[in-house]
C-alpha cells in the first residue's frame, strides 16, 4: 500500500483507522473477559483499511498475540492492513517469540499473505517532512 492510496481511501470516506498496536492492545484486554471482545475486535475487522503503528516495538504477550492473531486472520482476503514498524520484516519472527513460539508463524502468515513491502530510506536529514508538512497542514509554516 502506498502512501497516495491510504490517503485515496481516507478522502473517499472508507471506514479507516490508524492506531498505534500498544493501543489497540490495551484496548483489547479488558474485553478478554466480558462479552464485548467479539464488538471491539469487529471494530477492527470491519474496517476497509486498518493502519497499525508501532508494529512489534514491544514484544506482545502470549495472550494479545491471540488478539493479533484473530484480527488478522479475520481481516485476511477482506480488507487492507498497513504495518508500521521500526523493524525489518525479517526481524519480526524473532519479536513475537521466533521458534519457542508457535503463534509467531501464523501472525506472519497472516501479516505477510499477499503483502507489499515498502522501505522508506530517507537520503538526507534536510529530507525528513512529517505528513502535515506535506500536505500543508502545519500552522508553523502559516506564520
């Protein structure tokens, strides 16, 4: 997924969201244990494009592996899902627990089916612009 067609999908009014995983997780685990797990996991679900931030920055546990497992393989075949991560997708077998962890290849078999990868490598520090720069939504430069 490219940068243009996230903000296609957002202009046209899609159901989307961008959330941060620690976020997302947190708001999962209270529900684990009431009857609104299924109503905030469909939350998720339903959405055309769901853009997850802070993808494995922190190791997740056994149980919101579950979590993650579950959303993506709900999402699979249905709707679009953009991983955010500060790690090299080679990197992320070995965050989600790599071998002593039989959970770790089914979240990347699902987070990797039919995917795209997309590097961002800026070239130069007077390069870096954050997304309200871009597209002219930063009041410092207004003044």
């Amino acid at each position: 997924m490219s940068c243009a067609f996230s903000m296609k999908v957002c202009k046209q009014r899609y159901k989307t969201k961008y959330v941060r995983l620690p976020n997302m997780l947190l708001e999962l685990d209270p529900t684990r244990t009431d009857d609104t797990y299924q109503k905030v996991q469909t939350k998720y679900v339903n959405l055309v494009l769901l853009i997850i931030d802070g993808w494995l920055l922190f190791k997740p546990a056994e149980a919101e592996q579950h979590d993650i497992l579950e959303l993506l393989h709900r999402r699979r075949k249905k709707s679009s899902t953009i991983f955010c991560s500060q790690y090299n997708p080679s990197g992320w077998y070995d965050q989600l627990g790599g071998d002593s962890n039989s959970l770790a290849a089914a979240i990347l078999g699902c987070s990797t089916y039919g995917a795209y990868k997309i590097n961002i490598v800026l070239t130069a520090p007077s390069n870096y612009r954050s997304i309200k720069e871009v597209y002219g939504l930063d009041p410092a430069l207004n003044e």
